[in-house]
C-alpha cells in the first residue's frame, strides 16, 4: 500500500508539471508560421492573429506542424475581420 501510494504521488506530480511547462515559442517559430501565413496571401493583421492563436492553443509550435484543415479553420475563426495589407 506504501509502495502504491509513491507511486500514484511521483504520476501526480509529474502530470502537474508537464501540464504546467509551458515553453515560449522562439522568435524563429514565430517568424515561421507568421510568413508561412503572409507567402499564403494572409494580410499582417490577419496573420498576426492567426500566430497568437496557434500560440494560446499549441504550447510547441511541432504540433502546428501535422494539423488537419478543421483546426487551422478554427485558428482563423476570429481573425476573418482582418484585411489590411
């Protein structure tokens, strides 16, 4: 029982920091996706708002890397009032 309960402690504590480890994103990643979105056609406004939201939901900018058309359609969602270029 002593053994069990160490155990479920360390998952306890482990799971806590890595949900918590959020890293911040290098200007490198950032300046990425932001061109990425720009050679697209997006305007300045559009694509900055689209980086701050692949940011708020990806806290490692690989995992914006494999996503479907769904998601980066729900990246876009609020930034669709943005045109300026």
């Amino acid at each position: 029982m002593k053994k069990f309960n160490k155990e479920l402690l360390f998952l306890g504590v482990f799971l806590l920091a890595t949900a918590c480890s959020e890293r911040e994103w290098s200007k490198e990643e950032k300046d990425k996706i932001y061109d990425r979105c720009r050679e697209e056609g997006g305007s300045r406004s559009y694509c900055n708002c689209y980086l701050q939201n692949a940011m708020e939901k990806f806290h490692d900018p690989e995992e914006l890397e494999e996503i479907d058309f769904e998601t980066a359609f729900e990246l876009s969602l609020n930034c669709e009032e943005y045109s300026d270029n």
